[in-house]
C-alpha cells in the first residue's frame, strides 16, 4: 500500500501490481512530488540510504538529507522542468565522508492533465563493484610490478592459451613486439621440434586442469637457442572454474649442459666398465687354460719324481699356480658380476647340505689353529629350497674362509634361520674384528682393510665385492657388525622360496 493512503482505501489490481514491482525491484526508487517531498519510496531505497522504517510521506527530501549539494537540486530542477536526466556512474560523498558509487536516473512524472507533477529516481548502489574493479586493478598493477621485477620470461593467456601479457624480459630475450607474440604469435619463437610437444603438453594440462610444465627451446634475438622450463598455473574465479593461465619461463640452459656432460661422463664410464668387464673376461680365459696345462703338468711330475728336494719346488709350484688360477677365477666371476653376465639358477636343493659341505672345507684348517667351526641351522628353516647352491656356497667360502684367517683363537659360527619370506644367514668369529670407520670399504672390489693384512694374509680383495654382488643377484642384501678386537658378524638375507 502507498505511504499516506488511508488503510480503507481499496488499491485497485493494478495499483498493487505496480507497487509490488517497485518494492522487488532491483533497483532503489523514490516518487517526488514539485516541492521535492516524498510521495513513495522502496524498500530498496530505504535500504541503500539507511531510512528504516520511519515515514517518509509528504518529508522533504532535502531535510532528510541537508548534505545534497547545488549540482544535484540542479539536476533535480532539470527533472521538475520536464527533462530526463542520467548518469551511468558517479560518486556520491555521504555525510560521514564515505564514498558511494551511483547509477542514476531522474524522470519527470505528470498527473492525468498533463502537467508535471514531480519527479522520479531511480537508483543503484555500485559502490561494491567499483571497489571489486578497483581491488582488480591494484591486483593487476601488482602483478605488472612482480612480474617486471622477475628475471624469468612471464606470460599470461586466456582459457585457451591465447597469450595477452608478457613481461619485458620476454621481447628483451626473442626481439619479439607484443604484436608478433600475442595470441599464439610466441610458438614461433620455440624451436621447431619443440612446438608439437609443447601443444601437447598444453592440451593435457587444460583438459586436466593441472599444472602445466613442460621444458623448450626459444629462440633469442641473437638467433641462438636456449633451454627453458616454462610452467603455468590456473587461476580459478569465484565458481572454480579456470579464468586464465599464468606462468613464467626459466632458463636452464646451464642445468642442460651440466646433465648433458654427465650423460656423456656416465656413457663414456659405462662403456670403459664394459670393456674392461669385457678384456678382463677375455684376458681371465687365455691366462686359465694355460694355467690349466701348467698345473695339470706339475701333478704329473709330482707323481713321477720322487726327489724329496724336487717335490718341494713341485709343491711350491703348484701351490703358487693354485693361488693364481683362484685369483683368475676371482676375476673372471667379478667381471661376470659386473657386467650381469652371471647365470643365478633356481632349483630345490637340501639347505642343511650345502652349510655342512662348506664348513667340512674348513674343517682342517681350523682343526690346525684349534678353532671351533659350528653350524647352527634353526629348526624352522625347511629341509629344501629353491635358490642357487653353487653360488650360496661361493658366498659362504669366501665369508667363512675369511673368519678362518683372520682369527687365532676362539669360535666361528656359521647360523641359518627363517624370518617369515626371508632367510638370514651369518657367519660369527672371535677373530681380529674391523674398525668400525672401515666398514664402507669391505665389499669394494680389490680393497682390505689394512694394506699389512694384506701382506701377511694375502687374498685379491675381491672375496667380499664378489660375496655382495651374487647377494644382490639374488633378491638379497649383505652388512657385516664389528670392531677391532671384538671379532666379526657377517649377515645376508635371501628371500625364502620353497618348493612346490
């Protein structure tokens, strides 16, 4: 109902049709009358000039707001005399000092004579969408500032990757204007092999919505390549979906280098350790057939000639070829190792067996220096497994004739037990032991502990590299626990397979 209509007055359809519109209107409007007092005003209206729901009917306008100044009574006299007057945007100082933004119109309305009989305003309060262009703006000069104080090359684009900003650094590297490189104008500063990569990387990373990486050569202004990772992140709007693409170009042309010399350090290194693996292999073979007749020959003396001073130089003879033909075999399975040339078999053999076999190879040899040799398998390791007995019990000749030379008195323990899916294996002494700052260097390949070992004990230093390098073909892994004076403890696992 109209402000001052009697509440019996009877408001035709019309009228309240009329009235509903103006009070859901989107906009705040007020109904004046020739001396500018109020005749009606929206709910709207009220809202946006903080009127509540006080009455307004037949108030002045210009008593309610005494702060409206000469340049509006003008407009509003323009109305009053007959003129449509707007205003698409303006700001309006409130009394408190506040700015407020305004979309206006002023339209004169006439009685049913003719005659003008007021005016109406229409208006809407953008305050909140002039500062939203505002905070725009500043985040945009923001990002100008950022990006110029960048040393990569940055960029934006729309949803499309049709690019609309670049930074300085960009035209100062390609001698491009933004004229050349807008759009997708900046494919045709990239190197011509990269280009299709490059697209496909961007159709990936839009239909995905994802980080959008990929690495590219562009061209520079001197006509030379360099290598750039460029990677562009979404901005998304209010409703999470993508608006634009920023993102920037980094040169790592010297990071290419760099990896380009390690990859050709690394091929030339793997290809000197091929044909080394390769001559050692080939030289191991022409030295052991020889080396095969020699001690096949000096057997055959020894049986002949019964000269107590010749058999002793025999003796010695094949002593010194034994030593030798080990350490060609030493060689030969290390070169094979390395060059993962070696066959591991899987077949099911008897576990017990094949510990047992190895320490009776020991047995003497510690029988002499008045050692303990003891196996200890746990009863829950089974019977037969499947796995390799020639190359487990090389491992356990090299570990368990190591623990004979190296210890003068006391025990060596050779044990065997299960943890679930994994065998554990160990070979304890009460020998010399290793510092514990020395244990990095035992499984290297021709490497000991102490040079002097190496001239008292004597040994090629391959046993352990060997030892760790068949573990490793096998699935498992080797550590060893000591320190000097205290003996040693080495370990391997293997997984634990069974037959059928």
């Amino acid at each position: 109902m109209e402000e001052g209509r009697a509440p019996d007055l009877k408001v035709s359809d019309k009228e309240q049709r009329l009235l509903l519109f103006v009070e859901q209107a989107p906009v705040a409007i007020a109904m004046f009358d020739h001396d500018m007092r109020y005749l009606s005003a929206s709910r709207r209206w009220r809202t946006d000039y903080g009127l509540g729901e006080r009455a307004l009917h037949g108030l002045s306008h210009y008593e309610i707001f005494p702060e409206i100044g000469d340049a509006w009574k003008a407009i509003h006299r323009r109305g009053l005399a007959g003129e449509e007057v707007a205003a698409e945007e303006e700001a309006f100082t409130r009394a408190d000092g506040s700015i407020q933004w305004l979309r206006w119109q002023v339209q004169p309305w006439r009685e049913a004579s003719g005659a003008i009989g007021g005016i109406m305003v229409f208006s809407e309060d953008i305050s909140k969408r002039k500062q939203a262009e505002q905070d725009k703006r500043e985040s945009e000069e923001e990002f100008r500032v950022l990006s110029e104080a960048m040393p990569q090359l940055v960029w934006a684009s729309d949803i499309h990757g049709r690019a609309d900003y670049f930074n300085s650094r960009w035209f100062e590297y390609t001698g491009q204007s933004f004229e050349e490189a807008k759009n997708l104008g900046w494919l045709s500063a990239l190197h011509p092999e990269d280009v299709v990569r490059t697209q496909d990387c961007w159709t990936e990373a839009v239909t995905k919505g994802a980080v959008y990486e990929v690495q590219y050569r562009i061209k520079g202004r001197d006509g030379t390549y360099r290598w750039f990772l460029s990677r562009g992140v979404p901005r998304r709007g209010a409703s999470a979906k993508i608006e634009r693409w920023i993102g920037t170009c980094t040169d790592i042309s010297a990071q290419k280098d760099l990896e380009e010399g390690l990859k050709s350090a690394r091929e030339a290194a793997e290809d000197a350790s091929r044909a080394k693996s390769e001559f050692l292999v080939t030289m191991s073979h022409e030295i052991r057939t020889p080396m095969t007749i020699f001690m096949g020959a000096i057997q055959h003396l020894m049986e002949i000639d019964q000269s107590p001073e010749h058999r002793q130089l025999l003796e010695m003879a094949d002593s010194a070829a034994l030593r030798l033909l080990t350490l060609v075999d030493d060689i030969l399975d290390f070169s094979r190792i390395e060059a993962r040339k070696i066959n591991i078999e899987a077949v099911a053999f008897d576990l017990r067996a094949c510990v047992d076999e190895v320490v009776r190879i020991f047995a003497l040899a510690a029988q002499e220096k008045n050692l303990v040799l003891e196996t200890e398998v746990a009863a829950e390791v089974a019977e037969r497994v499947i796995g390799d007995p020639k190359r487990l019990g090389q491992i356990l000749v090299n570990l368990v004739g190591n623990a004979v030379k190296f210890t003068h008195a006391g025990e060596i323990r050779v044990g065997v037990r299960s943890a679930g899916e994994i065998l554990e294996f160990s070979v304890t002494d009460t020998g010399i032991g290793i510092p514990p700052e020395k244990h990095s260097r035992l499984f290297e390949r021709f490497s000991q502990v102490d040079s002097s070992l190496t001239r008292r004990y004597g040994g090629s230093g391959l046993g352990l590299a060997i030892s760790k390098g068949l573990v490793e073909l096998m699935g498992g892994h080797i550590s060893v626990q000591s320190a000097a004076g205290k003996g040693s403890r080495f370990l391997f696992t293997l997984p634990l397979r069974l037959p059928a």
